[in-house]
C-alpha cells in the first residue's frame, strides 16, 4: 500500500515538472520566435507604405481606425539609398536605407521592434519622414534576422547581441563623414533596447529617443507571463528556456541600468500601452530621477503601444526635433 501511494506521489511530481516545464517552454518560444518577414508591410518602402494595409488586423477598434484614417501618402519619402554595411559583431551583414538629405546636418539611427517588423513598417518610415521634414537626416535599418539583413537565428534576442547591429550602423556613419556628436539614436518598442545598450557603448552617442520601451527584466517577465494567463512562478523556466532558445541570458535585459548620466534621453509612451505597460515609462521616469539622468517624458494621452506618433504626428515631429537639435551638433 505505502509503495503504490510513494508511486502516485512521485508520479504526480513528474506530472507536474512536466507540466511545468512545457509551459515554460511554450511561453518561451511564443515570445521569441522570429517570423523574419515584415507581414502584411513586406516589400513597402519609403513611397508605398501604409498603415491602411494592416489596419483590419487590429482588434482594437480605437487603434485599426487611428490607421485606416492614416494619411501616410503625405509622409512619403521619394529619395533614399539601399545600404550595406557590416554589424560590429563579426560576420553579419546588415541592410539599411539612408535619407541624406542634408548637408552638415545630424542624423538619426531608427531602430524597428519586435516581429513581424523591420525598416519596411509604417513606424520607421514615419519617423524618417517626421524627421527629414525637420531637417535632421535619418537612417532606418534592418536588425539581424530582419528583412534584408543577414538571419543568425531562428529567436529573437532581445537586443542583447543586436545592440552590435546598431554600432554598426553608427560606424558607416561615421566611416561617410559623420562626426559622433551628429548621430542619435531612435528606438521604437523593444528597438529601444539595442539603442540604449549601443549607447552605453558608444558614450559619444548623445541623443537617445525611447518609444514605448520596456525598463526592466522581472516588471517585463511578469507582463508577458501574465499574458498568457500564468503567474510569475513560471519565472524560472520560461527565462530557463529562453535562453537556451536564444542564446542570451534574459535576465541581462534591464536596459534601465543602461542609462548613462552623459548622454540625453527622451522616453514617451502611450497612457494606454496594453503592449508594454506605462508602469515601465514610469520606472525609467523614477530611476532617471533618482539618478540624475538627463531626460524628458511625454506621456501621450488616448494613446496605446506605439500609437503616439500616428495620433499627434506633428506634436511629435515638434518634440523629435527640438530633442534631437538640442542634443546633437
């Protein structure tokens, strides 16, 4: 009697541990699993896109009118050279397209977010554009494992080794007569990520513009947990996971700790981020302040993820500007 009740026991924790552990997998894999396409963006460019395209996709019908009601024609660009340039992590090769438009101006690195993503989306066309308009040039570009940049993995790494492909782009850069106090950088959603760590890098990078980011590991971790209606117990193994799935230690993803007290950041989020939750705008918000970080916030009101720069593209072009011509020579 007591071996068959050990047996049910013991078989019950395996049961468990199994259960367990697949779950961390699967949220692990859901998360970082790369669809390398743009989606239905794919083959857009700076004079074709539109957010029209995806706009049924949105369930939310706030955001999918917000585009539908978009008038991207008038955010085209007509000029723009398709570039080639080398990562700083040896042996990936990465793509780009360059607006340089204007002589002995700054220039701005754009960087996208998550998949299905890449220089082809209505966001990093619409920045270049916001930008260019104001005089300041720009440069969009393709991560690794990105349109067309070179694939190194099936899993995103969270800009945890794409932090390189943005110092790459800052080299080419400075190898065509840019000086480093003339390039900023502009990240959109997790493309924040890799733009402040190549920042901390790169030191003489000044001007850092953070849209919709996350700031923390553990705040980040219970998000996307939660989203898939698990609690935070599965910590351990979806970051167990995912670092076997990606190759990088999830928990080095803090980019928070990143921020530097020589540089110059601007953080704006929507007030109804149900992407990336405003607590995280709110942390960088608190540890800028308590450490004497240089930055400003915008909080964009009636806004969700990313929504900002479609809602009040002029305020936000006004904003870009004043930031980027403040802070970079």
């Amino acid at each position: 009697m007591k071996k068959k009740i050990l047996i049910t026991i013991l078989s019950i924790v395996i049961l468990c541990c199994f259960i367990y552990a697949a779950a961390g997998f699967y949220v692990a894999y859901s998360i970082l699993k790369i669809d390398h396409t743009c989606g239905l963006h794919e083959n857009s460019e700076p004079n074709s896109w539109s957010t029209k395209v995806d706009a049924h996709e949105y369930t939310n019908l706030s955001r999918s009118r917000l585009r539908d009601n978009f008038p991207s024609k008038k955010y085209h660009l007509k000029e723009w050279k398709n570039i080639y340039f080398p990562s700083r992590e040896k042996g990936i090769q990465l793509n780009g397209w360059l607006f340089n438009y204007y002589e002995d101006r700054p220039v701005v690195i754009i960087i996208h977010g998550i998949f299905p993503n890449g220089k082809c989306k209505p966001e990093s066309n619409l920045i270049a554009s916001l930008l260019i308009q104001k005089g300041i040039n720009a440069m969009t570009i393709d991560l690794r494992n990105y349109g067309q940049s070179d694939f190194t993995s099936d899993y995103e790494d969270l800009g945890l080794k794409s932090y390189n492909d943005v110092l790459g782009a800052y080299d080419y850069l400075r190898e065509i007569g840019y000086e480093s106090n003339q390039i900023g950088l502009h990240g959109i959603s997790l493309g924040a990520v890799p733009a402040i760590f190549a920042a901390n890098v790169e030191k003489d990078i000044k001007a850092i513009w953070v849209d919709s980011s996350l700031a923390e590991f553990k705040m980040v971790l219970k998000d996307e947990i939660a989203r898939y209606g698990l609690s935070i117990e599965f910590g351990p193994a979806v970051s167990f996971f995912g670092q076997l799935l990606a190759g990088v230690d999830p928990t080095d993803l803090n980019p928070v700790k990143k921020l530097n007290k020589n540089q110059f950041y601007f953080f704006t989020h929507g007030d109804k981020d149900e992407r990336m939750l405003p607590r995280h705008y709110e942390y960088f918000k608190k540890y800028a302040s308590e450490n004497n970080i240089k930055a400003d916030f915008w909080l964009a009101k009636n806004s969700y993820h990313v929504d900002g720069m479609f809602k009040y593209p002029e305020e936000y072009s006004k904003k870009m500007y004043k930031f980027f011509e403040d802070n970079l020579k």
